[in-house]
C-alpha cells in the first residue's frame, strides 16, 4: 500500500514526539538504497548509490582537487608526465584490507585487467586507451597510452581504483572481486555484500594512503529499499538514519519532525534539454535555429528551479553545459533567457506562428520537470508531446536515431571535466542529431591539446557553439537533498566540490 502525502504529513507530525531511535550508540549510519548491488566494483557496476560506498573502499593512483583545480597524491607520491606517457612513484608501506602489501604488483594487474580487449565493460573507453603498462621497480610504473590526450590523467584521477592482485590471482572471474573479495586500500573496508541484506563497510584502522582523511563513522550499513514510501516509513519509525534524493513534498513533510534536519547541498548534476538539428528523428521545424532558440527561451527557469527542483534554493541556473568547478570549463556565449515573447516572435519568423508538435522524451524520475517545460512550451503553441523514458530505452532510441527532443539528468561528480562532459553530450550516438564539425573539431583538438589555455579555447568553441545554435538547454542544476536524524552531520568531501561519499558523513 502507497502512502498518501496526508498520510506522510499526518505521521511525521505523530512522531514529533517518538524517541530518537538513531544508531549512534552503536556508531552505524543506516541508509536506503533504491537499487540493490551485489558488487562494488567502479568496473563493473559504476553506478552512483555504488559509488557512495566504492569510492571509500579503493584508492586511486592520484586524486584531483575540485577547490584548487590540480592533482593530488594518493597511491602514487610523484609522476611525470609527457604526451601519451605517465610515470608514476608508488608510496610505500600501504597495505589492502586483507594485509597483502601494496605495490607495483597491484597497479600493473589492475590496470591491465581493465585495457585488456577481452575484459568486457560497460565504459570500455575509460581504460582501452592504455597500450602498456610496465613495472619499472617494486614502486614504479609507467604507463603508455595508444596516442596522446589530455583527458588521461583526469581519467587516472576519477575512473581507476586500485585492486589487489595476489587476489585477483586467486579468483576464477576476477568480476567477482568487487562480490566476493571486495578488498581495498580505503579509509573503509567492506565487510558484508549482500544484494538482499544490504552492503557493511567499516572503518579501516590501518588506513594509511591520505593521513588527512578520516572516516567519521565507524560503521555505514546500506538496506536495499526501492520503495520510496518504505523508505520514508522506515525513516520515520527510526529505521534508516539517512535519506537520499527525496521530493520537494516528502522534506517539506520530514521537516516538521524535530528530530530530523533537512540538508540541500549544491551539486554537479544538472537536467538538461536536446533537440534533434539534423532532422534525423524526422521533425523538419527542430532543423530551424529560431525554432530551437524559442523553445529554449519560452522555459520558465526561475519557477521550475524555485517550485519543483528538490532543493532548489541551492540549484544553479547555469550559462551552459558546465560548472566553475568543472575541469576545463570556459565559454563566451550563454544560454538564452526568459523570453516567451521573443519566442513567439522567432517561431512566426521561422513559419510557425501557431506552433507545431515534437515528441518529447523525459527520463522518468524527473517527469514533473519535463510536464513543467511542456506546459511552457505550450504558452508559445508547441505541443510537446511527452514520452516517460528510462535510462535503457533512451539509449535505444538515441542508437536509432529516434529522438526528437530529450531531457535526462547527467551527474557529472563521477567525472566533472569537459572531455567527459562533452563525450556524453555530443560523442558516438548523440553526435547524429547535431552533425556540426565545430562541436566535433573542437573535442578532438582539445583533447590532444596539452596547453591549458589552448585547451580552454577548443573547449570554449564547443560549449559555444551548442548555446549558439541551440543544440543543447541546461535547465538547472539538481542539487543533493538528503533527509536525516539531527545526530546525523553532513560534510564536504575533501576533494569533491558538492557532492558526498560514505566519508562525507558524521555524527554530531
């Protein structure tokens, strides 16, 4: 049985008297997750709820800082780096979660694993770019990639963890390290994964790679829930301590409980809107600039970010597809404003003075921002006709050439840089419904570029570009929303500007 939002109100404002049930006493936080995980593995399940957890469990090679915009030293202490070439100094004297000493060794098998053709990976294209990897001493390698980029060392920053081969070595399908051997050298270790019964990290005593990391909480239990309403109840009746992602409705609710406190934190994931300007979808008037450029200007940004963005009050209304905090971020052109007249003057301008209709594909979670940018568009007389899409078939039907007009959010935390960024928005399927060499010159150069400045400048022409032809709308931002008991304290990451991880918790 659902619950009402009566039901919601009506049952926090029982509980505003009940006892805190949180476990502090035992130092356990206990959140919900939407999608149960049998693995941890930035391999083989790179997903964001994973993440929370992988991300404290294997250390990377090297870590960029998001506040100071440079790399930083994790498992490697020294590298140098020239075109296409990257050699690394390992630290000494770090050991994995099960004791085995961290070395060469490790870095070598890992990274091999993941380049290796025959290992097969959703995101192949974050690890086939190294040719070789070669052990040079007990705490040295070197790593050559097929040609040059200068995507390769973000790459090492935020897609490659650090596995332990002597277990690896041990296992008859290394896809069960992250199931059945998910051993680090993290500020946490993992102690149960169970796809039924949730997933246990604690915390790792002899945790040596960053001396100025901590991990607050001894103990942080993740309970498979996909229900939002059990979630919510468990929440209420003591159950969970933490909640993640939840409605504008369900924290106002939460919020009058005394004993809960509602925390927005800005954050790197924004909604977007593309539309098809090749045509190959088969809309004729999307292929028209002013027709692209009125749809953009006719959505009410400010309202869609103040009424219905779960933390809002914290969202971006952003000038193009990046952030400041974005690797490589620059443009000179922004995207339009506000302007449902200008609107309806483009559209006559363009033949259309009494609108026309497009199919309008919205990734379902965020299905009242999509029926808020419909009715918009429909002030201007576009019918936008709305089509709820998962994350599978929207990628089907972006292969077919079938979309005429998108929206989905990208959470670009697991990777904010404008390589990435860029890949997702206009690299394989996406590029057809553009078709523009600007776009697909300007990556390709700055990728290859080494010259930060001169980077910035291809990178530039490309974000542009896309606000200059209306290609692509970033609607907002979406900010982190997270409901929790008041024991419960929520920090920033050390290196991750605006969004957190199992560490980013503690109690008050």
């Amino acid at each position: 049985m659902r619950m009402t939002k009566a039901a919601l109100f009506a049952g926090c404002a029982m509980l505003m008297t009940a006892p805190a049930l949180a476990q502090k006493s035992k130092d356990t936080l206990r959140f919900a997750v939407n999608n149960p995980f049998a693995v941890l593995s930035s391999y083989h399940l790179p997903t964001d709820e994973a993440a929370l957890l992988y991300r404290e469990i294997y250390d990377q090679l090297i870590a960029f800082s998001e506040y100071e915009q440079k790399i930083m030293p994790q498992l490697a202490k020294s590298w140098t780096v020239q075109p296409g070439v990257y050699e690394f100094e390992l630290k000494e004297g770090i050991t994995f979660h099960n004791g085995n000493k961290f070395d060469a060794d490790d870095v070598v098998a890992t990274l091999k694993y993941a380049a290796d053709p025959a290992t097969k990976l959703t995101f192949k294209n974050r690890y086939d770019w190294m040719k070789s990897i070669e052990k040079l001493g007990p705490y040295k390698v070197r790593i050559t990639a097929n040609e040059p980029s200068s995507a390769h060392m973000s790459l090492l920053a935020y897609r490659i963890r650090i596995w332990d081969a002597e277990t690896m070595a041990k296992l008859s399908d290394i896809e069960d390290y992250g199931r059945v051997s998910p051993v680090g050298t993290g500020i946490y270790k993992a102690v149960q994964v169970d796809k039924n019964t949730g997933t246990i990290i604690e915390r790792n005593k002899d945790y040596k790679t960053d001396p100025d990391k901590t991990a607050p909480i001894g103990r942080v239990h993740a309970i498979p829930m996909p229900d939002q309403q059990t979630q919510i109840a468990q929440f209420m009746t003591g159950g969970l301590d933490l909640l993640r992602n939840i409605t504008p409705d369900t924290a106002k609710a939460l919020a009058a409980n005394p004993n809960t406190q509602i925390t927005n934190l800005a954050s790197p994931s924004f909604f977007y809107m593309m539309l098809d300007a090749a045509g190959v979808a088969g809309n004729k008037a999307l292929t028209d600039k002013r027709v692209r450029r009125a749809i953009f200007m006719a959505i009410d940004r400010d309202s869609i970010m103040k009424y219905l963005v779960p933390g809002g009050e914290v969202a971006t209304k952003m000038d193009a597809m990046c952030f400041k905090t974005t690797i490589d971020c620059k443009y000179n052109v922004n995207a339009p404003d506000y302007d449902p007249a200008g609107a309806k003057k483009l559209l006559a301008e363009a033949g259309y003075p009494n609108g026309f209709e497009f199919e309008y594909n919205v990734f379902t979670p965020f299905m009242n921002l999509g029926q808020a940018i419909a009715g918009d568009l429909r002030k201007i007389g576009v019918i936008a006709k709305l089509q709820s899409v998962d994350l599978s078939l929207y990628r089907r039907k972006q292969g077919a050439g079938e979309l005429q007009g998108l929206s989905v959010m990208t959470p670009t935390a697991s990777h904010p840089d404008s390589w990435s960024i860029l890949g997702i928005l206009f690299g394989g399927p996406a590029f057809q419904y553009y078709n523009d060499k600007v776009i697909s010159d300007g990556i390709e150069k700055g990728e290859k570029e080494f010259d930060k400045a001169k980077r910035l400048d291809y990178y530039s022409s490309v974000f542009d570009r896309a606000n200059s032809e209306s290609y692509i709308f970033p609607v907002t931002s979406i900010p982190t929303v997270l409901a929790h008991t008041k024991e419960v304290g929520v920090g920033q990451d050390k290196y991750a500007a605006g969004d957190v991880w199992a560490a980013s918790f503690f109690w008050k």
